[in-house]
C-alpha cells in the first residue's frame, strides 16, 4: 500500500512527533526522514 496517511474511525488526526509513518522521504517529524536523520550525520567539508 502506497499511502500518506491512513486513517481508521478518525481524520486528519496524528502526532507529528511519531517515530514512524510517513512516505518515501517525507518523513515530516519522523526518525526516518531526513530531518530526523540529521542528528545522526556529521558534515565533512574537503579541500
């Protein structure tokens, strides 16, 4: 199932804060997206 946001007996309600869900890279407020994987990277500049 490729889907944004799922909804069961309910709508438009989630905790952005969630560890999971999203799609793809989206992961808005998600450990999985790229935001959330940013505290896990270092940047390296070369010369």
């Amino acid at each position: 199932l490729r889907a944004g946001v799922i909804w069961a007996n309910t709508f438009n309600k989630f905790d952005p804060t969630s560890p999971f869900g999203g799609y793809k890279e989206s992961g808005w407020g998600r450990e999985g997206g790229r935001h959330g994987l940013s505290a896990y990277l270092k940047g390296v500049g070369h010369e």
